[in-house]
C-alpha cells in the first residue's frame, strides 16, 4: 500500500482565498490517484487557532472554517471512496488547543468537570518543552502551572483520567462513524506520563523530561482502550513515536495487546542531524543505511515498517541526503532507496516533484513555531547569515510551502495571494512541467509506486543489505521464493563503480528501473546519483 500526506492548508486552495482547503483537495483526487495511491492521510483539518499549524485542536468534531465544513469533508471521504482509496485522520490526543472549551473550562478552578482533563501543579519540574521554553506555564485564574510538551498554547491533556479517554474514543467513533478509515496518532508514545512526573535529567536541554512522557506505565492500557474502538470498525492505527526504539516499537505492534498497526519512527531522519534538525551534523550515509537496515532486519517476520523521507515536520529530502545541483537524479534516487525496502510506503506532498528547502531572508518571514525558537537557541554571537543558515537547512516551513501544480502565478497553487510565500523555483519545479517530461520526478515516482504494488517480491520478500560500510553506494536486495531483486543506490556526485555481490555476478538480469537512460546493465559504473532497480534470474 501506497500512502499520499496532505498538509491541506498548503496544498491547493479551491475558493480563491489563498489558503488551501478541502475543495482544494477534491480536485486534486484525481491526480493523487494517477500516483497509484491507495491512502491518504490528512493532516488536522479540525479548527484550531494555528499555534502549530492544526496540531493544537480547539474542536475535534469539526471542520476548520478555512479548509471547508463538515458537508464538504463528507464529499472528499466519498469521492476518495469512489476512487477506491482510503482516507485516514490524524489524532492529536497528547494536547489540545488552550482555546478547546475543555481548557477554559479547567484554568476556571479544582472543582468544575473538567478540572482534572489538564496536568496541574503548584510546582514545576524541571521538564523544558520542546517547543517554547519550559514545559509549564503559570495560569493566573487558576493559580497552578499547566504542562505543555510542546508550546504554550498546547496544554497536555490527563490521559490517566477516564473521563478524558472515554472524550478520546468519542472522538474516534465521530469520525469512523462517518466512514473514515484509521487515524495517524499524533505523539501516541508520550500519552501516558509517569507517576508524580520526576525531573529529567538536567544536562540534555529540550528532551530532559522525555523519560517521563515517552513510553509512559500505562500507554499500552490506554492503547488498548483505543484499540477496542477501532475493532469494532476494522480500521487501522499508525502511530508517531518520536525517540522510539526497535524495542519499544515491538512492543506496540506486536504482542497482547497489538495496540498500533505501525509505527513512524525517527532513526533514519537523523542521518544529518542529532534528535532534531536544528542540531546539524554532515550527512553520513553510513548512519542513514545504518538506520534503515536496523529496523527492516528486526521488524522482519514481526510488524510491519512505515517508509517515509519527508513529511510535515521535516525539511525537504534533496537537501538533506541528496543535491539541489542534481536535483532530477538525486530526487529519483532517493524514491528508489526507500519504496523498495519492506513496509507501506509515505509521499509527502510535494515530494514527488522533488520540491526543495524555501530560504526566506528574515526570522520573521517563518511561520512555524518551533523555527523560531530554535533561531533564538543559537547563540547570538553567532553571525546572523550563519544562523539563518541553519533555519534554511531545517526550518519545518520547508515543507509546508505552497504545493507547486504549475508554473502560472502563485504556482497554480491559489489564484490569491497565497497565505504563504511559494518557492521561486515553481517556474521550473512543478506538476505540470514534470507530467509533460518522462524523465522526470513525478513519473519515475509513478513508475516505482507501481512496481511496488505490482510485485510481491518487493512487499513481502526479505531484505538484506550488502556493503554497509560504503560511503557512496547503498544496495540491498528483496527476495521471495525464486525472485531475487538488486537495488542499486549512488549517493556520489561523482561517478562510482560498483561490485556485485558474489552471488550475483555473471547472472543474467534485467535492468527494469534506473534514472538515467541508456544505462547498460552489465556495466557497473554508476553515475552521479544514479539508481538501479535490478530483477534478477
Ligand atoms: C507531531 C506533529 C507535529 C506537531 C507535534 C505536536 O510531531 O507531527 O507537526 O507539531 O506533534 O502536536
Ligand atoms: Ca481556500
């Protein structure tokens, strides 16, 4: 299965107000099918004031009044149903919005409904937020700090609070009522938190409370509740589990209570960077393969594997593990060191036209929250071009450009002048461009999201990696019965020779997908960036 991530407001805007929308993604229904997509995640489409772009929730049985209503929901879910797609929810349960009535209702005082639906204390821990300086803010009604993991304006809700899970599972049952398929669940490991919430360990700044919250003593419980629900609806459950291992992950694909179907997980997303994008290190492929093979030899035979490079969260692939210079080549390779590999398969909006990083001039023409705290953690002595470096390199609004659909004004994207800025390069990154040349992005994304779905080896067949130790070359092969097949990855920019594995030399073989034409497929030099799909006999 094949997904496709809608970050609608980015997306494409239907009514002509610059945002996009949900009428917005009914026209491009259409398109998305012609990728082969089989399912669609939407990002929160629920009100919500933005703090966090959607992730802070003010009504969770609602429609955002700039993506559309309720009726207009109900026309994609059925059109996506037509085309015989999924559609899955994202489930932001962590937090809610501090303008969700159950809030205002709870900073009022200790003895109202919904006093206990929110973390109180008279004291703070030393926990900081990843988002905006400590993870407690002082309420003056209230006279008590709230907790928030992420920004002020996202207080964590009391998951150990029945009345708050049975909200939760009202919520779910909102929306599988109506038809839709599973949900994608926001920060899902960082539910439960522990008892009496200790300090964290004090020298790692941002993440020093992630102990408590992550993998808390009752998360596989209150997974289980959840999990109930979704039986009853045959729907599936992927979960975010930022900081999650191999063996926390087993833990909640498999076993009693099999609470998550898969899991995201961040390993691979590392490979420039420590935890987080904003701490930058040089791109090692030895890291990325490192990472990548790790969680496909142990969820083998176990779970299943989610394979995404981009999302919502993350700046642009290209500029990350490949190159703006060889954008065509290394934008194609990466599709095909990743489709190939066990698991179901994430594209992100935008990523399948090999869009790239925005570099805007000020601090201040970035939106999202977490850009610009993190612009204010660098040291101010730091030169101000070196630090606004670093935002370009891994501010999240990268990702949350307008989608580039032509090269007309505003991209095609909004007739408008779009909420925000397009990346100057649409006039020659764009849908349009790429649909009218086989040789581009777009197509060979088509071509691979097919293979995919049309061999079996390369769903359930085994992997195995060959040459972990090459700083150029990533190659792996799937095999199922008889059906051996070789994919071949360079992440040089310069020419590169390749050695087969013994097995494999002198074997006859096909050559049924490779980014470049004309490529012989008995000669093993590789071009830059160059990717080869090989079925062997
Ligand atoms: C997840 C979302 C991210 C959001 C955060 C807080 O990581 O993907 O966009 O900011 O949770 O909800
Ligand atoms: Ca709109």
């Amino acid at each position: 299965m094949t997904f496709y991530q809608i970050w609608v407001r980015s997306f494409k805007d239907g009514n002509g107000d610059g945002i996009g929308d949900l009428y917005g993604v009914y026209e491009k229904l259409d398109y998305i099918k012609s990728l082969g997509i089989d399912g669609i995640w939407l990002c929160p489409v629920y009100p919500s004031p933005n703090a966090d772009y959607g992730y802070d929730i003010s009504d969770y049985k609602n429609i955002h009044p700039d993506f559309g209503d309720l009726a207009q929901f109900r026309k994609v879910l059925d059109r996506v149903h037509e085309l015989g797609m999924k559609l899955i929810m994202d489930l932001v349960v962590n937090h809610t919005s501090d303008e969700h009535p159950w809030f205002l209702e709870s900073r009022k005082g200790k003895d109202n409904p919904y006093s206990d639906y929110y973390i109180w204390r008279d004291k703070p821990n030393n926990w900081d937020s990843l988002f905006e300086g400590k993870a407690w803010e002082y309420d003056e009604v209230r006279g008590q700090y709230y907790l928030h993991i992420f920004s002020k304006k996202q207080p964590d809700l009391n998951m150990d609070n029945p009345k708050v899970r049975e909200e939760v599972k009202s919520i779910m049952r909102f929306w599988l009522d109506m038809g839709v398929d599973g949900f994608r669940e926001d920060v899902i490991n960082f539910i439960s938190k522990k008892e009496g919430l200790p300090d964290g360990l004090p020298f790692i700044p941002a993440v020093n409370g992630m102990f408590a919250y992550k993998d808390g003593p009752h998360i596989h419980e209150y997974l289980a509740e959840f999990r109930e629900v979704c039986n009853e609806y045959d729907c599936i459950q992927i979960g975010e589990g930022p900081m999650t291992t191999v063996k926390t992950a087993l833990m909640y694909m498999t076993g009693k209570t099999k609470s998550l179907d898969m899991m995201f997980s961040f390993d691979h997303m590392m490979a420039d960077c420590l935890y987080t994008e904003y701490i930058q290190r040089p791109f090692s492929l030895r890291k990325l393969k490192r990472a990548f093979s790790k969680w496909q030899y142990a969820l083998n035979g176990r779970a299943w594997n989610t394979l995404y490079l981009e999302n919502h969260d993350h700046p642009r692939i290209i500029n990350r593990y490949g190159s703006v210079y060889f954008r065509r080549e290394s934008g194609t390779m990466l599709a095909a060191a990743y489709i190939f590999q066990q698991g179901t398969v994430f594209i992100y909006q935008g990523q399948e036209i090999g869009m790239t990083n925005i570099r805007l001039r000020d601090i201040d023409d970035y939106m999202d929250i977490s850009s610009k705290t993190n612009f204010s953690k660098y040291h101010i002595n730091d030169p101000l071009d070196e630090r606004m470096k670093r935002i370009y390199k891994s501010s999240r609004d990268s990702s949350r450009t307008p989608m580039q659909w032509s090269g007309l004004r505003y991209a095609g994207f909004s007739t408008a002048r779009p909420w925000f800025k397009v990346n100057p390069n649409y006039h020659e990154v764009n849908v349009a461009a790429e649909e009218n040349d086989p040789d581009s992005i777009l197509n060979f994304y088509r071509k691979c999201v097919w293979l995919k779905k049309h061999c079996k080896t390369l769903v359930y067949g085994s992997y195995r990696e060959f040459y972990p130790k090459s700083h150029r070359i990533y190659m792996y092969e799937r095999v199922y019965n008889d059906s051996r097949w070789l994919i071949i990855c360079s992440f040089s920019r310069l020419p590169a020779e390749v050695k087969l594995p013994p097995e494999y030399e002198g074997r006859a073989r096909r050559l049924v997908l490779c980014n470049y034409r004309g490529s012989d497929p008995y000669d093993m030099h590789l071009r830059p960036y160059e990717a080869r799909v090989y079925k062997f006999r």
